[in-house]
C-alpha cells in the first residue's frame, strides 16, 4: 500500500497559478519546492509519443486550436501556455525534472484504442525510479497496465460523469462502477460530494482500499480529509 497517497497533499495539475500554468514544469517546480505530490494528465500525440497535457485540444490554455492526437510532439512542445514562457511539455521531460523528488500521479486521458498509449507510458515508467500511481476514468486502460505490471499501482476514476460526452451505456457501466470487481484496482480517485448510491455501495464493498478525492478547492474540507485517512487532490491554496 502507498501511503503517500493518503498522507501527501497532490496538486492538481501541479502547483499552478498566474505565474505557472496547470500541467507545466514551473508548476511541478513549484509543487515540489512545497513538498507536494503532484497529478498530471497525459495524451498520445499523433507520432506516439506522451505529452503532457489535460483537454483534448489546445485552446482553452493556448492561443493555438490543435487537438492533441493529430499533432507531434515537438509541434505541441513549440506552444506557449497560458501567455507565459513555459510550453506543453513531454512526460519524458516531466520525469527529468522531478526525478523522484516528491510522488507522481499520472491520469490516463484516453478515449479511444487502448494499446499505444498505454505501451508507451510503461515503456517510459520502466525506467523511472521514483514513487508514482497511475489513474484514469478508462478502466480498459488500466486494465491493460496491470496485466502488464503487475507492480504499477492503479486507480480507477470515479465521479458523476455530468460533462462527458461518452455514450449512455458506457456512462452507465463507469458511473455505477461496475467494472470494478474485474479491475480490482489498487485505490479510488473520488469526485468529492458526489453522492451516487451505487458508487458508495461498490465504495463499502472494496472499504479496504484507498480513496483520495478531487478535486478539492476548500483548506477546511482538504485538512478534514486528510486527517481522516483519505487523500486529497486540491488546487488555489497551500495546505498547512
């Protein structure tokens, strides 16, 4: 069991504000110089490599409209975010930078194949040394990893599923958890105040492992949970 899940702070999207944009390296900087753990989001680029990087096109944090899965690495790696100097970096780079420093949790952001992504991501984490975990709302994608790795830690998504644009019945099957006693992942990532019966029951039957809950954006509630057991992934304060 990975304790720092429970008993260290994440990020979310690493450390960010005005000065460092979500999902950049002076964001994951700035988290580690405060002895956080750090959340990132990662995507397939079209020459199938990982970047690092949360929507499935550019515009909301760029000036640039470009969807991630049909543009190369070192296209992305060229776009500015946010205004600053920092640009969408690779997972590779990311892994430089904190170089087992404080935990990483690394969210699987794939809606389509499960395969290339998921082989990259192992080939490139074979080779890290530091702590990590791995999540996603994709329970094929974590499927695929564990059969792979046994030794990855896993962690299935978990959340109301209000703004996704997935057919019904995959809303179904991922909203009610039902691919849960398959997967049997390693812990839960919760969407907080989320209060969906079948997902509290599926909750109580796996009690035995770990929840953190997301995203947080309250000090009071982020503190409550932590001293509670659970972990937190949080985002526009410092937790004292």
């Amino acid at each position: 069991m990975m304790n720092w899940l429970s008993k260290t702070p994440i990020t979310h999207r690493g450390f960010h504000n005005n000065e460092f944009p979500e999902n950049s390296l002076g964001a994951f900087e700035y988290a580690i110089k405060n002895d956080y753990a750090i959340e990132l989001d990662i995507r397939l680029t079209k020459d199938k490599k990982i970047a690092v990087f949360h929507d499935l096109d550019t515009s909301r944090v760029t000036r640039t409209n470009l969807l991630v899965k049909n543009s190369t690495l070192s296209e992305l790696e060229k776009i500015k975010l946010e205004e600053t100097t920092y640009t969408i970096p690779s997972l590779v780079d990311v892994l430089k930078l904190v170089n087992g420093r404080v935990p990483l949790l690394i969210e699987i952001k794939n809606e389509g194949g499960v395969g290339d992504l998921e082989e990259e991501l192992i080939r490139i984490l074979d080779n890290y040394k530091g702590e990590f975990a791995i999540q996603s709302f994709n329970p094929l994608s974590l499927k695929y990893i564990s059969d792979k790795r046994e030794n990855f830690s896993i962690g299935l998504l978990v959340g109301s599923f209000k703004k996704s644009k997935i057919s019904f019945l995959k809303k179904f099957l991922l909203k009610n958890m039902l691919l849960t006693p398959i997967l049997r992942p390693d812990f839960f990532s919760v969407e907080y105040g989320v209060e969906i019966w079948s997902q509290q029951t599926m909750l109580k039957i796996f009690s035995s492992k770990q929840i953190i809950y997301w995203t947080i954006r309250n000090e009071s509630v982020a503190n409550d949970l932590l001293t509670s057991g659970k972990g937190v992934i949080f985002e526009g304060f410092n937790i004292k």
